[in-house]
C-alpha cells in the first residue's frame, strides 16, 4: 500500500467519522426539543455549522487545512467536532522532537478531534481525537476521555468498557498501557486531581508495514466506533434528568479546572497556540461558560 | 543598609500598599451600595477575607508565605490583593535563568500582586503587581495594566498618565521603556492582540548601593501611589453606568481572552503551577464568571 493510499484512506475514515458523530448529535438534540434547556439556548434543536480553513507553511507555502463543525444546541451546550489534513514542514528545534523528523522535516498529518459541553450537570462532557501522522516514519494516536463535573460510577464503567472492548481486540496491553497513559497525561499538577474519570490515550503506534498500518488503523477506527457505542448512550440516559442551581455551578467550576488543563497543559493547544496554528479550531474545546468564583 | 533591612523595608511597604488598596476598595464598595447589582451579588457591599498560607521548600525546610485578601462584592465582583513574601533555594535548572542565582542559589522574594475584575462592563479590569527579589543580587520588578471590555480613550489616558508621572520622576526613559515592555509582555500572540490597553512592565531594575536601592525602592512606591490615584477614580466615575445584556456578554468573552493570556503566557502563572506555588493564591487572577461561545 502506498503512502499516498493510507493517507487517503486514513483521511477518509475521519471525515466519514465526523459525518456519522455530527449526525448522531443532531438525532439527539431532535429527540431532546421538548426537555428544558438554558435560559440562553436556542428554541430549536441544534445544527452543526461547517467552517472551512486553510493553512499556510511558515515558507508561504499552502499547508492544507480543516473543517470545523460546531453545534450550539440545547441538550450539547457546545460541541466542535473538527477534522483536518495538513503538511508542510517542522522548523528545526521541533523536527527534534518527532520522530523520523530529523532525517527529513516534511510532515503530513491528518485527524479528527471533538469535544463535548453538555448544558445539563448530569451529561458528562468527553474528549475523543485520534490521528495519523507521516514524517519519515508514520503512526497513529489519539485517545478518548469522559469529563463529567458530577462523576457517576455507572457512566464511567460503561464509557471504559467500550474503550476496553476496542483495546482488548487489537492488542492484548493496548488497555492496560492506554488507560494509565489517559491518567498520566490528563493530570492537572496544580490542582493534584485527574481532569476527568479516564479513558484512553495512545500515540506512536507505528505502522513500518502494511500489516501494522492495517493494525494500528484497525484500532483508531475501532476507538472512533467505542466512542459512538459509548457516548450517546450517556446522554440519552441523563439529558431528561432535573438539574438544580447549585449542580450547574458545580458544572461552571468544573470546566474553569478543564479549561486550565487544555490551556496550561495540553500539548497540543499550548504548541498549536503558540506556533501559528488555528486559534479557532484549537480553541473550539474551551467550555462555553466557565467559572472561577 | 543591610540586605535584611532593605527586605524588612520592602515588606513593610508592600502591607501598608495592601492595607490601603483594600481600604479603599471596601469604601468604593460602600458607596456604591444602592447601585444595581448582578443576580449573584451579596446583599451587603463586599468585604475583603484574608486567608494566609505557608509554604516549604521543596527540602522541606521552611519557605515563608503569604495572605490572600478576596472580596466578592457588588461592584468588586472578585477582587484579590495577595501579598507574600517568601524565601528557599532554586532547583539547578531554574537559578540558570536568574540573575545572581548559579552563583548561589538561595532567594528571597516579597512582593504585592493584584487583579479585579468588575461587574459592570463599564468598569474596566486591573492589575498591578510590584516586587523586591534577593539572590546574590537584588532588583524590583512590576507593572500595572488595565483590562477594559469596553475600552473607553478617556480611562485608558487618565490611567497611563498616573503611570507616566511615576515613571518620569524617576528615571527619563522609565515611561518608554516601561510602557513598550508592558505593550510587548501582555501580548496574546495565538488572538494577534494585547491583552488590554496598556500600563507599565518593568523587570531587573538592580540595586547594587543604598543609593540605587533607594532610587528604585522610591520607584516601586511611586507605581502603588500611581496605581491609588489612577484607578479609583476610575471605577467611581463608571460604576454607575447601566448596562446591557450585551455588554455583559462582551465582558465575559473578554475575560475569556484574559484567561487565555494568563494561562498560556503569563510567566509567574505557569512557572508558579507547575513548580509547587500556592495554586489558590495564582490564578486568584482568573475571572469569576468567563465565556468561549
């Protein structure tokens, strides 16, 4: 299989992911008009609105670009599902620290990344981006990750055994290592707490044949399929249930912490931030609403 | 002068600056009483709480400490006056970028820091923080800035023209430099914007005599002076402005822009959390109420 194939084909699956999770969004916010909603929240049931980018490389160069897709609904107070294809070439003190770059600067990459705030307290948000990258080398990573601001034992079991089920069919430490990975890099120092209840997170399964490029893609279209298995349900189940004042607070305080993850912590906001990449779509996992009283 | 008696004498000041911010900000709260307030307001005109709080050397031994003063109130929606002072030594890596410190790593340091962020989006945001460090050298350091939503020309000259006076009675390129430093450090590269509308930041000014320690000790108190002549005048003129729905909106997406700016940029925010500071004392800064929709 040549490279160009597997970067299509990879390419391919996250748009035709990001197609089926908008969809299944939309049916939901559909099935949940009539509950009640925020005082600010649309009268209708919400609508993915697409936004197209295009980058260029720091040489001028095109770059590629993405689709932003966000919905600010009733039942998803907002939620971005983006996809995006880019390449050009790592400036030299970062080539350092990727793999295979260092030979050769060129990179491709292409994924899907989504993240959920739900309006009600009871519908956890989540966390799920998975992605294949080429520089010399190539691989796949990504992860999932449940965020909800009043943990329920029940939702977090269901959320892993999904997970679990992806890893355990495509390698026998794929849950293990990946479900510790999740807790290790969502961690939030100063707060000594984890941002949310876990999930997985797994980078640099490289693919140096078709046979582990077929694996490994395997397992990211199993991860995306998990997160379709496990997430809707949730919501279902919770998006009808009351919530009080003091339950929302705790909601706004909850994603005053998320917030301090992704803009203190996460790698790839901090270096897409500060390297010129798209503040939009790099930002679009920032709550709506958050508080810090 | 001894060391021990230019730090006594920094402390001392740095308190009765607190002590005199917080007095008057209680007496703005009080004659703004009647005014309208937010939903969530108390009833009464807010008072400051203190909290103070230790710390150790990551050896264990003793690190000095500090007192958070917090008022949520009706004009003030949350306003902290920190003041610490706080001694220990510097991992290898860190006294690397330190004046004075890779010759001996031990520091002292004491200093006052503040933000308010106001109810009324009329009521432009503040920050002013000034300091005395000690290693093998000593210098002050500090700045003051304003935050508005609403930039209004008239608050924005008024301020920087307290700032200017400071600055110009103690050193002729002190306003310029000062003012470029602070147009520079409160830059929010990933939104191609400053933070807010401008102040003063200045850093290293060493005191290698008495007569240079004197000269930018009176320095450093001119910029406390400066900031209690600037700002309240200020928050009186507009904390009895009406304000719209939308305005409000302004206001919280803006503080999400300043949440942004100190998470991701701010030196002190992201070396102090990721180096064992006082994290409640840190993001004090961060805004009580904040949105990203």
């Amino acid at each position: 299989m040549t490279m160009d194939a597997r970067k299509a084909a990879a390419e391919a699956w996250f748009r035709s992911l990001r197609d089926r999770i908008c969809g299944e969004f939309e049916a939901i916010e559909k099935e949940g008009a009539d509950l009640p909603a925020l005082p600010g929240a649309p009268r209708d049931p919400g609508r993915f609105v697409r936004t197209a980018w295009t980058r260029s490389d720091p040489s001028g160069a095109p770059g590629g670009g993405g689709v932003m897709s966000v919905m600010k609904g009733r039942i998803f107070e907002k939620v971005g599902v983006n996809i995006s294809t880019v390449h050009g070439t790592f400036t030299p003190d970062f080539a350092a620290n990727i793999p295979g770059a260092s030979e050769d600067p060129r990179f491709f990459a292409t994924g899907i990344s989504l993240v959920a705030h739900m309006a009600n307290p009871h519908v956890p948000a989540v966390h799920m981006n998975t992605r294949f990258l080429v520089t010399t080398r190539c691989w796949f990573g990504g992860g999932a990750d449940l965020n909800p601001a009043l943990p329920r034992e029940e939702d977090t079991k269901a959320f892993k055994a999904q997970l679990k089920r992806a890893c355990d069919a495509h390698g026998a430490d794929h849950w293990d290592k990946f479900s510790a990975w999740c807790d290790e890099y969502f961690w939030i120092g100063h707060r000594n707490r984890a941002r949310g209840v876990g999930g997985i997170f797994y980078d640099y399964l490289e693919c140096p044949d078709d046979a582990q490029f077929e694996a490994n893609f395997a397992f990211t279209r199993a991860v995306g399929e998990a997160f379709l298995e496990a997430f809707p349900p949730i919501v279902r189940a919770r998006m009808g249930e009351k919530w009080s004042e003091e339950e929302r607070l705790a909601l706004l305080r909850y994603r005053g912490l998320y917030a301090e993850f992704n803009l203190v912590y996460d790698r790839g906001t901090v270096f897409g931030l500060k390297t010129g990449g798209n503040t939009d779509a790099i930002l679009m996992s920032l709550p709506p609403e958050a508080r810090w009283d």
